[in-house]
C-alpha cells in the first residue's frame, strides 16, 4: 500500500481493486494526480475525472473493475479534456447520459487573475470526444454577469471556491464547491436538457442561489422562467442571503434544489429543498405547508445547518444530506422526504436525522441501495480541526438507524491519515452497493498525493 497510507488505519476497503483498495495517483507515465471526480459505469468500471494544478489539465481515465486503466478507452485509456485557450476547467460534478457520454459541469478559470471564473459545461460521447453539437465544439461558456442587464447583473460573480477566502463560511474544506448540475429524463427523440445550480454574490451580504436550464444544444432555455435561469426566492422566508446547491429532476420534469438560508448576521442559518415546475415557477403543492419549500432548522437555537447533496429516490422523493455547526463542532444531517415534499415518516419517526457520529462529520452525498438501505458519505473534523479531517462512509437501515452489518458492526467506516489531512473530493455509488471515492491527502510536511478509494457494499 502506498507510503502515505501505509499508516491509516483502513477497514472495510475492497481487497479487489487496486493495492488493497487504494488506487494511488498519479498513473505511471502520465500526468495528473488531483482526483476531481468518479463516476461509477456499467461492468463495474469507472470514470476518473482528474487534473494537473501545474498546467491547468483536465483528463479522463477509464478503470476496469481492477482498478487498472482501460487501454480500449481514448489513448492508453486516458483522454484529455481540451479547452477554451486561455482558461482552464475546473470540474464540479459529472453525469452519465442515457442519450451517449456524460456531461461535466463546473467553472471556467481564466488565465488571468482579474478575470472573473464562470460557469462551464463539458459533453462528451462515450468513448470520450467532445460533442460537436453541444456549444462549441463540446463547450459551453456562461458569463455570469451577462445573463442581466442591470447594473446589480454587472458586479455578479459566482461564490468563491477558494478555501482561503472561505465566501461559503458555513461549509468544511472538503464541501467547499460550488457548481452542481442534474440532467432531465432522458425523452424520446432528443438529447438530455441540463440543470446547474450554484450561488452568486452581487455584492457584500448579497448572495443569492441561482438554478439554470440548457438545452440539448446548450443554449439557455427560455422556457424555463422567460430567462433560462432563475434567481431561488425561498417562498415565506424572509432572509439576508441563500445559498443554492444540490440540484435534481423528477421524472415529471419538476426540479427539486437544496441549500441554506441566513436570516442576518448573528442568526444561525437553516436549510431548505425548494421545488419549481418545469416552467421554473415554484410548485405551490409541494412542502409540509405547500408553499413550494421546506425550511429545516436545527432543534439547537444556536446550531446552523446545511443542505449540499440531493438524491432522487425511485419513488420521486429525495434524501438530501448536509451538516451543521455549533460553535465551530460540526455535525451530520439527513432528511428524508416523499414525492410531496412531506417527510418520510418511516425514516427517524419522520424527523430530520441530526447526529454526530464521529467528531465533526458532515455529509457530502447519499445513495438508496436496491435493499432500500441508504448510505452516505461525507467528511469528518468539521470547520477547525485540520488534523482530524477524514472521510466516512456510513450505511442506515430505512429507518434511519445504523445498519450494524456495515463497517464492523458500528454501522460506518472511518479513513483519516493521522499525520495530515484528507479531502474528500467526490464520490459514486456502483450497481453492486461498493462505494467509490476521490481523496486528496495533504502531510503534515505539505505533500499532496491523490488517491481513489473503494469500499465494500
């Protein structure tokens, strides 16, 4: 096992991939050791979305089941992602697409340090080449603040990614991204339309989530709000700023979004899934109050809360995950909600599950197994506590309650390198319930080395 991994202690990791289950970056001969993103395929395969900070490339690999690259896939199994000349591609999040390939969404970085960072979609077959009839040769560009023509749309830029500058204040390192995307069902005779959501500051204490929709070509489609976009307006909220994340569509073509909102400055922020019709007006007939939201706030008067992911259950409700804080102690939280946007009351009685499982964990993402179990990985020594920083991988029953057949009985496996920190960077979820998952690892001397980790189901 790799040298910097050689001292965690790992269980539950999947002895048939890789070294152990650890796959160590960079691929020999080939640059690039950043993992961005992973997205499991059919046979047990795997997409590897990665970059080289060093020159700003973005590539591709395809894994076999084993681990090892895919030599039938592009070059040696490897394709890189060329783009925009003077900019570089930042990848947020990826999804296959039941029409051919994948869409890869995430951030434009000009070259430039004056130039703002924008919005970026990449489409691609299946065999890895750019979609000629996606934007440009395969790219999309959206420029923030060309999308209004006001004064206010001028100053607008897209939240921070940069953990330096910590804009997105209430989020660990390891969630601190901010680009999420969803595609339609697929419909008969075309290609998938494309929803993003991400949050824009116009500027101090002016920070509002906005959700777009492309079409098959990706152009903004203007069937959606008159615009191609939408600013989230929280209905009966009223709030300083919110913040817009994970992003799903039902197969209705509802979209379903999650985030968090502030009520001011000294006021502990709550969560909310926010539901629009597929002209982008928001659905009055969903929420417990059928307004179109649901508002969570933390039990805790003084405890924030968070939502970042969102997963679409098979029955058109969402589980949606996040966390919170307390006086910088971070904690996990999970709602489970019907197609109605009332909550599941199978799922703890019926009430958000908020817990802490080990010290600081937050959740980044969620699946439902085809046994109705659920799992959920995130990452764990919250906003504070740099050498605790891990990641965990828990499994519940449908109740809610820790599936004690999963991770040695406790229900959840811990990874945390003891001597630097880890960051989670993405995570799929395979057909046979392994998990998979992207992680940097920063030594306490500084060193960066990536990895991709595989659990047992």
């Amino acid at each position: 096992m790799s040298r910097i991994l050689d001292k965690a202690v790992v269980s539950g990791l999947d002895p048939s991939f890789a070294d152990g289950g650890v796959l160590t970056l960079p691929f020999p001969g080939v640059e690039g050791k950043f993992p961005s993103l992973v997205q499991a395929l059919p046979e047990a395969k795997l997409l590897l979305v990665y970059t080289e900070p060093s020159n700003g490339l973005c590539k591709i690999a395809r894994l076999d089941p084993s681990g090892k690259i895919d030599n039938t896939f592009g070059k040696n199994g490897v394709v890189d992602i060329p783009f925009v000349k003077g900019m570089s591609f930042s990848p947020g999040s990826i999804h296959l697409l039941e029409s051919d390939g994948w869409i890869i969404a995430g951030r434009a970085v000009p070259d430039s340090i004056f130039d703002p960072d924008t919005l970026a979609v990449v489409r691609m077959n299946a065999e890895g080449a750019l979609d000629s009839a996606f934007g440009v040769d395969g790219i999309v560009i959206l420029k923030i603040e060309e999308l209004g023509d006001s004064k206010k749309w001028a100053k607008a830029r897209l939240v921070s990614e940069s953990v330096s500058e910590k804009v997105d204040a209430k989020l660990p390192a390891t969630l601190n991204l901010n680009v999420f995307s969803a595609v339609e069902p697929f419909g008969s005779g075309s290609k998938e339309r494309i929803l993003l959501s991400s949050s824009l500051t116009f500027g101090f204490d002016d920070i509002q989530g906005i959700v777009l929709r492309l079409d098959e070509t990706g152009v903004l489609d203007k069937s959606f709000n008159e615009a191609g976009y939408l600013l989230v307006d929280i209905p009966g909220v009223n709030y300083l700023f919110n913040y817009a994340r994970g992003v799903v569509v039902q197969s209705d073509r509802k979209i379903v979004v999650c985030g968090y909102f502030d009520r001011g400055l000294d006021v502990p922020s709550e969560a909310f899934v926010i539901r629009y019709n597929e002209d982008g007006t928001v659905d009055s007939q969903y929420g417990p109050t059928k307004n179109g939201a649901v508002t969570i706030s933390d039990p805790d008067e003084r405890g924030s809360l968070f939502l970042s992911r969102l997963y679409l259950k098979k029955d058109g409700g969402v589980l949606a995950v996040g966390g919170g804080s307390v006086q910088l102690a971070s904690k996990s939280l999970m709602i489970n909600l019907n197609e109605t946007g009332s909550y599941n009351l199978v799922f703890n009685n019926g009430e958000p599950l908020i817990e802490q499982l080990v010290i600081g964990h937050v959740w980044g993402s969620c699946a439902v197994q085809s046994d109705g179990k659920i799992v959920a990985t995130g990452g764990t020594g919250g906003l504070s506590n740099r050498e605790s920083r891990g990641q965990l991988v828990a499994r519940y029953l449908p109740n809610g309650k820790l599936d004690g057949d999963f991770g040695d009985g406790q229900g959840h496996i811990e990874f945390n390198y003891p001597e630097g920190e880890d960051l989670l960077r993405s995570t799929t979820y395979m057909e046979d319930n392994r998990v998979v998952t992207g992680t940097l690892v920063i030594s306490d001397a500084g060193d960066i080395s990536g990895f991709v980790l595989r659990f047992l189901g």
